[in-house]
C-alpha cells in the first residue's frame, strides 16, 4: 500500500503544481496588465510593475490553492482512470476510500506548506509591494512621501510631516498628529485631531489640538473642527493600505482587539478572520469533491469535461462565497455565520455524493 499511496500522491501532487502554476501565471498576466495605465507615472516603470506583481505571487499562490487541489485532483485521478489504472486497482482490492485517503494525505501537506506562507510570506511580501509601489509613484521631489511602520501611516507633506494612527476602511482618518516646520527646520506647530476625513478638496480636522510654539513661548489652542489645505490626497494613503483579506490570521486578530477597545466596527475583519480560520475547511473540501467526480457518474466522460465541471464549482463556490459575505456584512449577520455556511454548504454536498460513490 506504501507503493500506492507514493504513486497516487507522485500523480495527484504532479497534476496540482501544474495546475497552481497556470492559474497563478495567468493571474501574474492579468495583474500585470492591470498595471500597464500606473506605468510611468512618477518613477513607477516597467520593472518596478514586474517586482509589484512577483510580490503578490505568495498571496495568489494562497488564495488560488483550493481551486487548484479541486482541478488538479480531477486532472491527475482523471488521467489515471482514462488509462484504466483506478479500475486494476480496484480490482486489486484497493477500495475508493483507501484512494481517498491518499489523495488527502497529499494534499493536506500541500495545505500545510500553503498555509504557512499565507500566515508568513504573503502579508510581509505583499505589504512591502504595496509600499515600494507607492513610494515609487510618489512625487519625485518629495512632497507626497509615504511608507508604513508600526507607528502608524506616516507622510510628508512639502515641509511638514503627518502621521496617521488609523485608516478606516469608509475613508477617514484616526488619531492625526501634525508637525510644522519652518525653512530652518524648525518645530512651530504641533496640532493633533481625532478624526479627519477628505472632503471638497480639502481636509476636515475634527476635535483639534494645536501646539504653537515660538521663541518665546508655546500657545494651545483647541477647536471643534477647522480645515487643513495639504498636498497630501486620500488616494496616496488608499495605495499603501492592506486590505483585511490580505492580513495574516495574527495580524487581523490583533487590529479587530484595537478597534474593539476604540469603540469601532469590527464585521469587515472579524468576516477574514473567520474565513482564514475555514480556509483548511475549503481546501479539504475541494479535495473530497474530486472523488465522487472521478468514481460517480462523470467517470465515463473526458477529462476536459471532468475539468469543466471543475472549473464550475470553483466558480460557483466563489460566488456563494461572495455572496453570503456581503449578505452578512449588508444585514449585520455573524462574520463566523458568514464565513463558515460557504464551505460546510459544499462539503455537505461532497459528503452526499462521496456516500452515492461508497
């Protein structure tokens, strides 16, 4: 049985890599053409497009993963019974869930592999395309310089510098601090607002504090609201800000505990969290879907057709997904309600037909 489980997982492990690299090189193309408008804006060239897409390879490979095991199971089980070698194995003796089971272990050490660079490489590279992407299209003499560190969002603005506590995902701004400088530069203002947001082409500061400091003495002033010219846009800020989809399961955790102590809503991160959470869930799914496919009733019809059919549930899992996603943010439901229906609703269905084929 050693020599099966290592043959099926050789054919199953083979046809799955293949599969994950063109559905991540045709994802690599189609972001890339994406990019081509960005193209020569500020210092954003050619290759710094190329760089951005590699980047955001990990992140595809992890995102992409389920729908490959699905269509590379199909395809190497696939072959091997086009070539009648799952019929002289069940004549052999082997049984379907021993077949099963060697599919599942390779490719629960597929997921493992996977879902450690979903949780490690993916956030750290994707982070980092997102701020070599915007500092690349920023204003070359440097009056729109951004990058992200723990401390916050920070930029420059011509002489001074701002730095942004919180980026909500509805636009605003949290826990803004402004340093003014003159020509020698030198601190004359220091002002801190608690909520900004972009409006009519300016800004609009709410809960002011400002520091005046001068020679002599140093004056506070406090204001309920005041506007803040600034070159600074909103839509430099939205190029650098992480997505809570592309946040590791750590990551996410520890900013929805932030926004929860803030008094801030929570449903858009809690909902990746708990997808994260059923990500091993989907991939095992996909796995078990292949079975009854190859086994049931498609296991006389050509492998393009078994694809298809594949290709179909990816399409129709994504959009259930989707779906219920957004029903549960739109109608406040529970994100772990929302994020888990999806896949238990499709592995119910692999169950049900992997007991027709059993």
């Amino acid at each position: 049985m050693k020599i099966l489980d290592k043959y099926l997982a050789t054919s199953v492990l083979s046809s799955i890599l293949i599969v994950l690299t063109v559905l991540v090189g045709l994802f690599a193309f189609f972001g890339f053409v994406d990019e081509l408008d960005d193209i020569g804006k500020q210092r954003y060239g050619i290759w710094e497009a190329i760089e951005y897409i590699l980047l955001e390879v990990p992140r595809n490979i992890y995102e992409l993963f389920p729908i490959a095991a699905l269509l590379g199971s199909l395809w190497g089980l696939g072959m091997l019974a086009n070539n009648s070698e799952l019929t002289v194995m069940r004549a052999a003796g082997v049984s379907i869930m021993q077949i099963a089971l060697s599919v599942l272990k390779v490719g629960i050490v597929l997921l493992m592999l996977v879902m450690v660079m979903g949780e490690t490489l993916a956030p750290l590279s994707g982070q980092y395309a997102k701020s070599m992407r915007a500092t690349a299209m920023s204003d070359h003499e440097g009056h729109q310089m951004a990058f992200n560190s723990r401390y916050g969002f920070w930029a420059r603005d011509g002489d001074d510098f701002i730095n942004i506590r919180t980026i909500y995902p509805d636009g605003r701004f949290g826990g803004i601090s402004l340093y003014e400088f003159d020509k020698n530069r030198q601190l004359t203002a220091l002002t801190y607002a608690r909520t900004a947001f972009y409006q009519e082409s300016q800004w609009r500061l709410e809960q002011v504090e400002t520091l005046r400091i001068s020679p002599s003495q140093i004056t506070r002033e406090f204001l309920e609201n005041t506007s803040w010219n600034a070159i600074l846009k909103p839509e430099l800020v939205k190029i650098v800000v992480i997505p809570p989809d592309k946040l590791s399961s750590w990551g996410l955790y520890k900013y929805i505990e932030y926004l929860k102590q803030n008094g801030q809503r929570t449903a858009q991160y809690e909902l990746a969290f708990w997808s994260r959470l059923s990500y091993p869930l989907v991939s095992v799914t996909m796995l078990f879907l292949a079975i009854p496919f190859v086994f049931g009733q498609l296991r006389s019809v050509a492998i393009g057709q078994r694809i298809l059919v594949g290709s179909l549930i990816g399409i129709g899992f994504h959009m259930v997904n989707q779906t219920v996603s957004n029903i549960g943010l739109v109608y406040d439901f529970s994100p772990m309600l929302s994020a888990w229906i999806p896949p238990l609703l499709f592995l119910g269905v692999a169950v049900g037909l992997m007991r027709k084929v059993f």
